[in-house]
C-alpha cells in the first residue's frame, strides 16, 4: 500500500480496555474441559454451556466435548463437567449416586459463594440473593440450600416489598457478576428497612466484573463508539455495554465477533472503545481490531485501570495421573 493510499483512510482513534476478555475462573473451566479430554478421550459431556460464549463452546465441540442440559441426558461411563456458573448440590449428588466421572468448574467466587450461604443458613439467618432470576449462577446458589431458604430480590421493588421473619436475623449474598453500582440500589432499600442485615463481603464481587467495569468507565467519555465483544446471554458483556452508556458513551453496542460491526455506526465514530466480556477470548479482540485497521487508519491506546494476576488451580483429579 502506497502512503497516498493509506493517506485516503479515515483516521480514528481505538481506546482498548485493559483488563477486558478472560478471566481467571473463566480460563479455569475451559482448562478443565480441554484437560478432561485429553485424561479421558471424547466424547466429554458438559453439562450446560462451560461459559457464555458460542465461539468457545464451538471450539471445544470440535476437540470432543458435548452440552447438554441435564445430567439425565448424560451417559453413566463418560466423564461429565459442570459450567464455570456453578450448580444445584442435587446435581454432584445425582452424578455419585450413577458413580460418574464429575469435574466442577464452578468458579471459585461462585464456590465462596455457595460456602457463605450454607453458613448463613446454619445460625439461622433469612438469605436474600440479589440477582437475576433464571441466570445459572443464580439457580446454583439458591439450590445450595432446601426451597424457600434462600429469597431472591432482583429490584429496589423487592426489596421494599420483601416480609421478614425477623428483622433482626437477615443476610444477603449477591450474583457475583453484579458490580457494586448494580447493586447498590437494592442494597441501599434493604439496609433502610434492615439495619442490623449482614452485608455480603465486597470480595464477592467478581474481581474481573469490578475491574472489567472500572476499565469502561475509564474510556466510555472520550467514545463516540463503544463496542463490547461476548454473548448476548452473557450478564457481565451486557452490564459492560450499560456501564458504558452511563460513564458517557455516545453509543454502545454489543457484539458477538468482528462479523457483527455495524460499519455505518462506525464511519460516523471518531474515537471507538474496544473491551470484552469475562468470557470473550483474545482472539476475537484481535479480529476486530483487524477488521478495522482494513478500512481505517487507526491509532491504538491501551488504557490499563489494574493489572490481573489471579490464577484458579484445577481440580485434583486433573492433576493425579489417571492410574491414580
């Protein structure tokens, strides 16, 4: 390309979100399953998609791995893994009656979690969950417990209109994909009406939500355009995209993979935000930085809020050798 070719591109400036993409208990559960394959062959059934991200259950379909929605709908002889979401108690319970082969790839937050609540229920306290009804995670932690233990309250509206027990004895645990800007509402409403409440600890927020968002609001007021790459099932990707019209985007979007850019939203853009949601790999990142540099001229800026050091271990049975 000549420089007069290059001098007829459109210069635009891309403000890349740092930390965006993976993260730690995400990178956890696609290791389990990639190891569960090569320790015990394809196929590999996976109980529920492992992570919110069709590119990656794509690609792990191909190595062997095979989703399903129930246990039921798994053999007794082939290994099974549980999504990074975690699940019911009755779930593991099932797969040892049948004598299966089971690896959890609950993220550890989410395992925390479930741990607190199982204390909470046993001094006694009312649980209330903040979250969102029919999410995975969500339906893991209410079914730690038996029914009617844990309440879950998704708005300021449930929250003024929940009926205690005693108010006196109530604890609250959160959807660890909430951020605290997610939840403060409802948390604001319950301690008003419940003062003496026991507060979720602030590490039960994702790490990688607290500080995926922190990145996008470091960025959403200088974009004409934000893009945010992940699933449209994914809850963190589509709390990014609402985090990042609140901070100051002029527009911002959700989408799947460089295929879906809406080219027309993006020639009217002089600066352009570019993050991925906790489940979105690096390569689809690169795919539409690629797909833009085609077209534009761009100058990139890396705009780091923290570093990410986290690393999850495996599960034992993945690091004992199989005759063990």
């Amino acid at each position: 390309m000549t420089k007069a070719e290059k001098s007829d591109k459109k210069s635009i400036k891309l403000l890349l979100a740092s930390p965006r993409g993976f993260c730690a208990g995400v990178d956890r559960a696609i290791q389990i399953v990639e190891q569960t394959i090569a320790k015990f062959g394809a196929p590999v059934y996976v109980r529920h998609e492992i992570v919110h991200n069709r590119h990656v259950v794509n690609r792990l379909e191909g190595m062997g791995a095979i989703f399903v929605d129930e246990l039921d709908d798994c053999p007794d002889d082939r290994p099974v893994v549980f999504s990074a979401h975690g699940v019911p108690k009755s779930v593991p319970a099932a797969a040892e009656r049948r004598n299966m082969i089971y690896l959890d790839a609950t993220c550890p937050l989410v395992s925390k979690v479930h741990i607190e609540a199982q204390r909470h229920y046993d001094r006694g306290l009312e649980i209330l969950l903040i979250g969102h009804k029919g999410h995975p995670e969500v339906i893991g932690t209410m079914g730690q417990l038996e029914d009617g233990a844990i309440t879950l309250i998704e708005t300021e509206e449930d929250a003024e209109n929940y009926v205690a027990r005693d108010p006196d004895k109530i604890a609250i645990a959160t959807q660890t994909t909430l951020s605290v800007d997610d939840t403060a509402g409802v948390i604001d409403v319950l301690k008003r009406r419940f003062p003496n409440m026991q507060l979720p600890y602030k590490e039960d927020i994702c790490y990688a939500t607290t500080n995926r968002q922190a990145a996008i609001k470091a960025i959403a007021p200088k974009c004409d355009l934000l893009l945010v790459i992940g699933g449209h099932n994914s809850s963190n990707s589509l709390r990014l995209v609402e985090v990042g019209k609140k901070a100051g985007a002029n527009e911002a979007y959700l989408i799947a993979d460089a295929s879906r850019i809406d080219w027309n939203t993006v020639e009217s853009a002089r600066t352009i935000g570019l993050s991925a949601g906790a489940s979105a790999p690096e390569n689809l990142t690169n795919g539409v930085i690629e797909a833009l540099q085609e077209r534009y001229d761009v100058s990139i800026e890396n705009i780091e809020v923290t570093k990410e050091d986290i690393v999850f271990r495996l599960p034992k049975l993945l690091r004992e050798p199989l005759s063990a």
